[in-house]
C-alpha cells in the first residue's frame, strides 16, 4: 500500500461518486454500516469493523477530511478534532531492536478498537507524508483526493480508469470538433 492509504481511503470514505457509464455522480458511503466499514478498513486493521464501532469511526473520518482539504489547498490544517480523538485513544510506546541494529519508536492502541488503532495509524501517516503530493483529482466532475507517489510528481487523476481515460477522451473530441 502506498504511504498514505489510509488518510486516502477515509477521505474518500464518505463522497460524491461516478462511477463508468454513469449519467450523475452519486453519494457513496464506505462507512455507512459494519460489513461496508469491514470492506474498506480491513487490510488496515487485520480485523473487520464491529458495528459498535462505527461511530468512532466516523469521527475519526470527519475529523480527518477538514485538515486533508487544508492540505490540498494549501492551507493550515485545522488538527484540534483530530488531536482531542488521539487524547482519547490510548496507546503503549515501546522500542523494537530492528535487523539492522537500529531502534525504532513504536506506538499501539492501549485498547484494539478500531478508531484507537485507526487514529495512531492516520498520525503516523500524516507525519510521515509530503503535503504537496496531495491532491484532488484534476477531473472537474470527480472530487476524490489522492496521494501523488510518482517520481516527477504530476499524477493528474485519483485513477486512470474512469477518470484518466474520461478526460483524455474529452480533449481528443475537443480536437476533433474544433
């Protein structure tokens, strides 16, 4: 998975969506029961979502998009809901011996509920992350945010299917026709 996955797929969690053939984009929401939540959250917490968890859930995804859209636009992120969730979650620090002979801080939810494992991961990923490599996608009907792990960092489209393949299409007709 790339660097941030996670901050990805919650961003994109609960959004507008249009998919191929599609006259009109449509609300999707990854996060609206357990089995959905499991579906998206899983290979991130080896686990499926319970339904008890859900709303925690949802509020570390809310708390997230704010300071992900600052991020895009370049603006201070706005991190106070995202921090009061992390107060909340507690977590065991310890140091791990790696196989190169160096040490490596590492943090775990003091309890293994989802949002307590999901929050340490989203800070993890946000700390670790360039902010300029994140972006929306560039398709004016499609407003789903990605993370640009390219070497010349110039990824256009959160995906070239549908997105990719849509505007290249519509700049070809406009070739054509004008």
């Amino acid at each position: 998975m790339s660097r941030a996955a996670l901050v990805v797929a919650l961003a994109n969690a609960r959004a507008d969506r249009r998919p191929p053939h599609a006259p009109r984009a449509s609300f999707h929401d990854a996060l609206s029961d357990a089995e959905s939540a499991s579906v998206l959250l899983e290979p991130f917490l080896g686990r499926a979502v319970e339904k008890s968890e859900l709303t925690a859930v949802r509020a570390l995804q809310a708390a997230l998009v704010p300071v992900l859209d600052a991020l895009v636009d370049g603006a201070p992120p706005p991190l106070e809901a995202l921090n009061a969730l992390a107060e909340r979650a507690p977590a065991i620090h310890r140091l791990e011996l790696e196989s190169t002979g160096t040490l490596r801080a590492l943090a775990s939810p003091g309890r293994p509920s989802a949002a307590g494992t999901l929050v340490l991961e989203v800070l993890q990923e946000l700390s670790e992350l360039e902010p300029r490599r994140l972006r929306r996608c560039e398709r004016p009907e499609c407003r789903l945010v990605f993370y640009d792990a390219t070497r010349s960092s110039t990824q256009r489209w959160h995906a070239d299917s549908p997105c990719g393949l849509r505007e290249r299409q519509r700049r070809h007709r406009a070739k054509r026709s004008g």
